[in-house]
C-alpha cells in the first residue's frame, strides 16, 4: 500500500481528498494507494506522521504548517525557495524529505491559460489583492514571468499599499488577483474594496477563491467587461504537479 494525504488544522473539509480517491479509481490503482487527512494542530507531530505510518510516501500541506515544516525537511526544492513555502513533501527511496511547492506551478498554469497563447505578459503590470500566504506563490510565479507585481493589503507598509490607495494602480495594473479568502463560501456578501467602477474590459480578473465559482470579486468584473476566472483549476493543477513529484 503506498499512502498518501493532507496535513493541516482544522481540516474541516478537503478538495485533496476526494480529487485523489477519485483519480486513484480511475487509475484503476485504488487498492495500493490511498489518501488520508491527517489533521495536525502543532508542527512538532510532524516527524511521528512518516514514523508512524511507514507506507506514507508523500504529503499535501495546508494552512497553518507551509512554514513549519521546513525544520523538518532535509532539503528543498527550488519552487519552495522562491516561494518561501512548502505545501508538497515527498519521501524518497532512501527516506529523505524533500519540500515542494506546487501552488507556484499550479497558480501559472492557469494564469498562463487564463491569458491566452501569444499573450505579451511583458508590459503587464499586476495588484496582488490581499498579502498572506496564499499571496507567496502567486508573487513569485509572476515575478518569474516578470510582471511588475504591486501588493495591496488592509493596511499600508514597506511592501505593500492599502485599499483605499489601490484605486490610483487599477488603470495601468490590468491583472488584478485576489489572493485573499474574501467572498468564499458562506460569506458570498464579500469582496475586495477596490474600486469596480475603473475596471474595463482590457482587465484580468483573477480570483484564487474557487467556491463560490464565481465571486462577487469576479462578478463585478464581469459587468464592467473584464474577462474573469477562478482559482478552481490553479487547484487541479497543483493536484496534477503534486502527484508528478510523487511519481517522479
């Protein structure tokens, strides 16, 4: 049996779990391979997690261990270092631990999708709507593409700008991605105060919220002409580099 799962807290629910369980059935390989939840509040458990289950061969990681972790890694990969954060472990064949991050690739991907082929990112300039972890991969994906990156957050600071200054950046700053939890499921009511009514349909809305499908974020972006998506397939794609590095 070659286990495989997600570590977080509270995992109250897991789009990981099913996505896998699901894949493994139609892989045909559901008997040798399944995911679990493993539900971790402090990081210190994390070394017992691989002692205690010896057939675990890789992990997801979310909130709040993508930094804990590294203390335990033996190494990591170069998506980790750039991002400055860890969300795939794998165990190799002589049981070292190597971090990954897969929302980087996931996260580029879809946003390369999202822009088109042939698409000049080069004079694209992008705000980064809300500054926590989600935020890492995102900025360091467009760095690599460089696109000129400007930090939006509820209050002012070194790196990054608030809200109500925002609306001086949204006509020269036609990629705008919300990378903060506002407008997810329950709170559909909610949305990034930016100012809607400067948006047109030369913008890139981009929401990493993925349920609702679309957001209030995106929905006010979409009448004012924007081309918008969601952050459902950075979710899948991540998914698909997670178990490429498993398999790897």
């Amino acid at each position: 049996m070659q286990l495989f799962g997600l570590i977080g807290f509270p995992l109250t629910h897991s789009f990981s779990k099913k996505y896998f369980t699901e894949k493994f059935e139609d892989l045909g390989i559901s008997k040798e391979h399944k995911y679990e939840l493993f539900e971790i509040e402090h990081a210190t458990d994390f070394p017992k997690l691989f002692a205690n289950n010896p057939s675990l061969q890789g992990i997801n990681i979310t909130i709040p261990h993508k930094q804990s972790v590294f203390q335990y890694l033996d190494s990591l990969d170069i998506s980790a270092e750039k991002v400055g954060a860890v969300n795939v472990v794998k165990k190799t064949t002589d049981n070292k631990l190597i971090g990954y991050n897969s929302d980087y690739y996931g996260f580029q991907r879809s946003l390369l999708e999202f822009l088109g082929e042939g698409f000049d990112v080069k004079n694209l300039k992008a705000l980064i709507l809300g500054y926590g972890g989600a935020a890492k991969a995102v900025v360091a994906a467009l760095e690599d593409l460089q696109i000129e990156v400007q930090k939006v957050s509820r209050k002012s600071s070194d790196i990054a700008i608030d809200y109500a200054e925002s609306g001086n950046f949204i006509k020269s700053h036609k990629l705008i991605i919300n990378c903060s939890p506002l407008g997810t499921f329950p709170k559909t009511d909610q949305c990034p105060a930016i100012d809607y009514n400067q948006l047109t349909n030369e913008h890139f809305l981009f929401d990493l919220v993925y349920n609702p499908a679309e957001s209030l974020f995106l929905k006010y972006g979409k009448e004012k002409g924007a081309q918008i998506r969601n952050g459902y397939d950075m979710l899948v794609y991540q998914a698909e580099k997670s178990w490429e590095i498993w398999q790897q």
